[in-house]
C-alpha cells in the first residue's frame, strides 16, 4: 500500500525552503500531495501569484531538480467558507492521504480535531527562507535571487511578479497613508 | 399574543453576564429567541467555538439553571454576504419577533433602520463578564471558571476548548511576528 | 451519558408524519435534534416557507402536544456549496449526536460515508402523510387540515401560506407554459 | 416630491414589449429605474447576454426613441442567495422607489409581503413581444427582426448574438440526447 | 465610433474631487461609465452608504450640475470572490469600454494586465476633496458641507447618514477598545 | 517554447475515450493541463466522484499506461459563480495554456469568444465510451469494466463508487416518484 503524504503551503512564492521539506518529505512517504492554499487568493501583498503560477514554480523547479514526476502531485485547494468545513474541502480536492506536513498551528489543530497525524516540517534557515523575507527583499530592491530555486526566480521575472508586488504595496501604502482601512477585496478608491 | 424578544449575541463563550441578560429579558417578554450570531465561524481567536457548541453550551446552563425550556429557543444565524440584508436573513431564519436586545451599535443601527425597536442590555459587571476577558485568562492561564456558568466551564474543558484557544493564539502570533498579515481564511503558511 | 439523535427533514411544512415520527424517535434516544435542512431556501414551490416560519411550526405542534421541550431542539442547517462538506456544515450547526433518523437516500450515503449510523424511519401512512401531498391539496384547493397538526394548520393560514403557494405555482406555470426554463433564483421576468 | 417606479425584467433581449411597458410607465412616474434582473447570469439559452450588453440594449433603443435621458437609470441587480433576502438586495443597489412594475408572480409576492406597491404591465401583444419568441425564431432562423427596437437588432448582430444562441442551444441538445441532466453551471462534459 | 471610458470608485460619498474628476473625462471621451464599485458593501466606517444611496447622489449632483445624462451611465459593480476574475466581473456588468481612468494601484495593475489602456485622474485639492476627510469631519463634528456638491449634503443630510457614520464609529471604538479584533461581517458582541 | 494545451472534462469517471484523446492530444502539443471540471460537485448522478477521486483515476490510468508524468498536470477547476468569469477563473486556477480541447458548446464559445484557439478532440467510438454510459450500465447491473482502463475500474470498485451510484439513483427516482422536483442542493425530505 502506498504511504501518501499531503504538504500544505501557500508557496507565495516557492522557495528554497519548500523545495528542502519536500525533498525531506519524499524520504518518509512515498508519494507526496503538494496542495497549494488559498488557490483563489492573488494580487494582494501576501498573495501575489495566482494558484496557475504558483502551480508553474513549483513545477519548473522540481522538474529541474530532477524529482521524479511520477512521486508528486501539486493541487490547487481554495479556501473553506468555514474553517469547520476546511478538512472536508481538502478531502474533497485530492487523493486520499496518511500523514499531513504543515508548521501552521490552525491548520494542524483543524487536522488534528479530524483525526489526523500531523508532522512538523523541519525547516532549513527558517529566518531567511521564507515567502516574507522574499516579498520585503523584492520591495526594498535587494536581491533575492538566492533565496528561491532558479527557476523560480525566472519565472517571478517572466511575468513581471516583482513590478506586480511592487504595486500591490503601493495600494496598501495609499490606504494605510490616508487612513483608510482598505477591506480585504475593495479595489477602488480614487 | 405572545411577545417575543430577540437577544443576539456571538456567544463566544457564554458566560455569566449573557446568563444574567437572558433571566432580565425574559421579566420583559414571554418568549425569548436567543440567536447565536456569525453561525459559520469558529476556529478563529475571536470566534473559537462551532455554533453547535455554542448551542450546547447555553443549553446546558439554562437547563442547570432551570430556565424554562418552553420560554425560549436557540437559532444560529450565519454572517449574511452584505450588511444590508442582514437584518432579512435573521428574519428568515427566526420566528417573528417584536423587539430586539443589543448593544453593539451596528446591530443596533441595521435593525433601527428596518424600523424594530432595539432595547439595550444592562450589563452586570460589564468588565468582567465579557468573552474577551474570558479568552485572555485562557491564554495567560489565569483562572476563569467563576466567569461562567459550571456547565460551560465543564464544556469547554469537555472539548479541550483551551487548548484550540491556546493553538489559534499561536497562529496569530506567528503571523504577526512575521510582519505577516495573515488573510481572514487563509490557513497555511510554511 | 445522554444519547442524542438528530431527525433530518425540510419540513415544508411539518405534518402529522413528522410528529408521528418525533414520538416515535423519542423513544430510542435520550435527546433529540430536529435540523431544519435547507435553511436558507424559501419562496419556491418546494420549498415554500422560511426557516423561521418551519421553526415556529414546530414548536407550536410539540408544545401543543405536550413534548418535553428540554428533550428536543429545533435548529436551521442551510446546504452545503458541496455535498462533500454537508456533513462537517451539519456537524458545526448542531450539537454532537450520536445516531441519525433519514429515509433520503443521499443523506444516508453522506453520512454513512462519514461513519454515522443511520436509521429508517418508519413511516406512518406514508402516502398521505408528505409534504408533497398537502402542497397538492392546497393548490387544487383542497381540504389538508387532518393531514398537519392543528398548529401548523392555523400558522399557515395566519401567514396566508396558501395564497404564497399558490402564487409560487403560477410562476412556475407561467414559466413552463411559456416554454421558458426558469433558472433556480432567476426571480424577473416580463 | 418625485414619485419614482421600478420595472423588473430580465431582458433577454429588451424587445418592443418592454419598450411599450417603458413608454406607458412614464406616464405615471416622474423617474423610472429599469432594473436588469438576474444580472450575474449569461451564455445560457434562457439568459444569452450579459448584463453590460443588456444595458447598452436598452441605452441606445431607449436614446433612438429619444426617451429623456434624466427621467430613467438603468440598474444591474443579481440574484440573491436566497429568495427571503431578495428584496433587500434591490433595495441595497437601487435608490428608493415608491412603486413596482412586473407581472411575474414570486416577484409580485416577495415585493408585496415586503409591503411594495406593485402593479401590472399592461402588455401589448404579448404572444409576440416576449423573449422566449425571439430565442425561438433565432434557433429557427426566421425572422425576429420587427419583435425589437431597431437598435437592439443592430447590436445582437454586432456582438454575434445569434451565434451565441446557437451554440448554447447545442449545448442543451446534446445534454438533453445523452441523457444527461446538465447541471446548471457545469460546463465541461466530453 | 464612440470613444467610452470608465471611471471607477466607491464614492463613499460622491465629492468634489470626484465631480472634477467626471468633467475632465468627458472631455476626453464620448461616453462614460461611471462604476460604483464595492457595490454590495454598506453600513462600515469606510463604506458607509448602499449603492442605490452612491448612485442617487451622484445623480442628483450630476443633474445639479447640467451635466447632459446622455453622455454617462452609473453602474454598481460588485467585488469578485477573487482578484484574478474581477476584471472579468467589470466586463460582464457593463458595456464595452475602451480607456479606464483610475488611480488606485490595484486596480489599475489588473485592468493593466488585462490589457486595458489605463489613466490616471488629474486630481484637484486631493488633500480636501476626498472621501476619508469627510468621513473625519463628519465624526469629529466639524462642517464638510462646502467638500461635495449640495446635493450630495442634503441628500446625507436627509437619510440621516452622519448619524450612521457615527453609530459606525462607536462599533469599531468599542470594539477596538476592548481588544477585539472585528471581523468583516461579524455583526454581534455583547 | 513549450506548447501547452488544456484538455477539460468532468471524468465522471475517466473512461477510454478520455484516455484516447489524452494520448492523441499529447501528439498535438509538449504539454497537457487535464482540468478536472465541476471540481467541487460530488455525490450527484450525473457526478458521483470528487475531484480528488477523479485526480487519483487518472493518475492511476495514466501511470498504467506509462504516460511521461512530466507531460502532463491534472487540476481541479471549480465553477465560476458566472459563465462570462469562467474563463478567467481557469487562467488563475492553471499554468497559461496556447490551446484547448473540448467539444462542449458552451465551453467552445467562452474560450473563443475570450480569444483562445479551441480544437475538437476526435472521438473513439463515442456511443460506448462516454461516461452516462457507464453510469447506465452500472445502474443496470450491466458489465462495464471494459469501458475504463482497468486502473479506474479496481479503483471505483474500491471506494464502493457502484453503491454510491445506486444510492444516488434512488434519491433521482423517490424525488421523481413523489413529483417532488429535488432542489439541486436539498439533502433532506422525509
């Protein structure tokens, strides 16, 4: 009987701290679900790439590692209108799987309270390889080419993902600037 | 005719000032429709309990206080899409009822609009008996079981509602460390 | 420990088969829930009453019939954007239960795939007793008095349910007449 | 004080009908809101257009009538997720209004037990001057072209109205061959 | 060929900056599409008033001001469940438009990507004429009639909404004082 | 450059026919999105399996049949609460594609009327393997294994997909058999 285990990000973007866990991953399971989160959530600050990109970086960088295709699959899965339902509408959207990776504590109490083993994801230089040191570097003009798969970076270029970022942040600082509590999907203000 | 009120509340938990507020409003009508508002939502710091649990919870200690069962009854009311048809989905979802008990302003405000009368709650040690005070001794593991009624302390413990409080307090922590503004439903983070 | 069901139904509107059924449930469990499913639907041939209306219903029958109103509760279960998540949606409305009452074929499945027991409920002169039935008689005009208890035969006259039914049956007559299929919600049409 | 109408339809397309029914209720209001109805709704055989392109319909036939400009506004209005709520929605994108015009049933029955005002259409030649004839004699290929207002012929033509329709009505026909219940919004099937 | 823009906003409320803004297009295009966008919001400190209440201003001003009602349209848009489709929701609740003037990045990133020829809007006494300082005017009790056409004060004035901004405001204090962080649409506390 | 096409279907299940035009696509272009469609619909007749059941079929017939995991993704595509923002949906949910094979009208005409080049998929005796087929066969107790590769047979056979199947027909007939038109999302009549 295969062991399948579901690892579950929002990859805003992949990095090479996501490409260590999933290697890390293949070592205890035998085939891997990478469920990419918030699938529906793009060009805000925190979720700049669509689900069909993210989807993109991850695939361009694990082929280029050379991980076997045939180990993983990457799934989109849009957020739940209730987190009491969110397990469900994961079930919903992918094989069935054994063993759930994930460091997010409402995510591992939601699994959890389902019955699910959940395991921590050991993370390699947690401080610098995260989607959030990425986003900053890329406000404040710093390079951030080493902290993501090559192909990653490329393709982040490819589509002008840091012109995009660029401008979300120029939306929030407006808001923020005029006082203006910007609700989550408002996109107009003159 | 039978007067009915309606008194609407999160619930989040129930504790010994709602308890107070129900045996004031029932001196002032013959029936009482407790409804147990934002229904969909739990999980979350500020709305840590399912509806059903929150229903739970104010059966058992109305039935421990020997309140009359047949004086009231208790419906979930889900969150409506907009402010402005809220107050017809209470509607739709409630029996009639001829006057509304609530302090929170914007409740106040929708059903004064839709022309009900909206009488105020007198609070009894108003500072004390609220679920923010509630939640914050949990976290900080203070004593808070002279806050609520027996059974809802015996409840919460029951389901190891502590802990999920404990878990979701993380999550917002690590997020907000991480500059992170972690999206309303957005679950997963690395 | 108290063993507690939950009675699945639309209850449009409840008639003397559900009471019948009620009793009978009674008897095997300690508590009981009447979920009153798709709670947000109202307004349409098959459905014409509001939640709150089917609520009030009810508990005019069981009070009415001298039911103990501490062994039941009455709550509202809207559907699910899916099937697959109907389950954990009833399951976050409703305090927990132990055994589930259906006849509908779909509602087994769900939950027998989720692990719940589920029984039949044995029907007491099913033809006539059903919801289908009376809707029926109220459009052809007529008489359906002993086919619902005396309550709900009275809240529906006093809501004018009949006129409402018969509206509702002109729409989808014109509709059909007219070779136009209407669209669920699509609610204008000249 | 301005005594101002609501006329619902979902204009599929506007044809003369709903331009002699604009004609005659400016006779007895001062301001006129034409509210496109089920406004999320298109590419299905019973609602070909979109709401833009009814909207644009409507403008340039009611400009070509030389209609004044400042005695109507023309008003998308989505459905609702529930009927009971419906009316509140209209309310929430329309200024106010004092009566409404329409002669669908539920829409006359939701508006009334709101306590609306409502009056009949008196309809000219209504066998003729409905949608459901216009979609017939496009799927047939006779002519339609004297059941609309010049303008609005014009524009079908121009954003390929007809072959819309068409296709849409391969879409059912196939569906319908098979044997197979389409579902409202599924639109894959190979 | 007409030459159409689009201006898009929220218009809470409709200012002189906006009013500005709507004279300067015109005379850069034939026709224009005025969106009122965040059409479903109302009844919050920043999104006040309902789309009917938007759109009866900025028609009043507009007839005020004999700006010719056959050259715009008003259009309430609503916010898409997801950024990526929000361009796509435009599209199919207006007509065809050929040149978008916007100032908000977001926005203007979307349109952009999609294609659109986007512009900014020369804005006259930003400082003043904007919706925030009229909203802190308005709460802190000092005159902002002379920052909106008349019309658009009267009409405020006449529905009573400086007293909703105020009850809004108490909501948000209240909330924020006792360290609970308000969700979106959670409309009850005690 | 790689050339990626998208092939859309419901694989309710994934039957021969699909896998044929898998490979015949797979000649056309380097790289195959499979869009598993109704991503979110299960437990219905005419979609008995999640997309994550789906997912896990063509996964396991595709590996059978050695096709190179690196050519192809398979992703789940939820409907779009609109036909016109379907399209975009698709974008955002999947890596961007050049063309697209599908022979449903209505998914024929979104794609081209938003630009895309839409190709037929050439059909391998299409009476026999199309997916209401299979579902008849079963319903009838007829032999169906071999219209499936083999993989998706053994696979159904063992989450018991028949007797869901059955079990969803029975819902379609009592409905049918009582005149009760079943709401597409109602769960519950007694």
């Amino acid at each position: 009987m295969v062991r399948r285990g579901l690892f579950i990000g929002r990859f805003q973007p992949f990095h090479n701290g996501h490409l260590y866990a999933v290697r890390a991953i293949l070592k205890e399971v035998d085939e891997l679900i990478i469920a990419v989160g918030s699938a529906q959530m793009s060009h805000e600050l925190d979720n700049p790439f669509t689900a069909g990109e993210r989807i993109e970086m991850i695939r361009r960088a694990l082929n280029s590692e050379e991980i076997d295709p045939s180990r993983y699959l990457i799934i989109p899965v849009p957020d739940a209108p209730a987190h009491r339902v969110w397990v469900s509408q994961v079930e919903s959207q992918t094989p069935k799987f054994d063993v759930v990776y994930t460091n997010q504590p409402l995510t591992r109490r939601l699994l959890s309270e389902a019955g699910y083993e959940v395991r921590s994801i050991r993370l390699y230089k947690r401080d610098m390889y995260e989607a959030t040191e990425i986003r900053r570097r890329i406000l404040s003009g710093e390079d951030w080419s080493m902290l993501v798969p090559r192909e990653v970076y490329d393709f982040v270029k490819e589509i002008d993902g840091e012109g995009r970022i660029r401008d979300l942040a120029k939306t929030d600082t407006v808001s923020r600037a005029s006082g203006e509590g910007l609700e989550p999907k408002s996109l107009e203000e003159i």
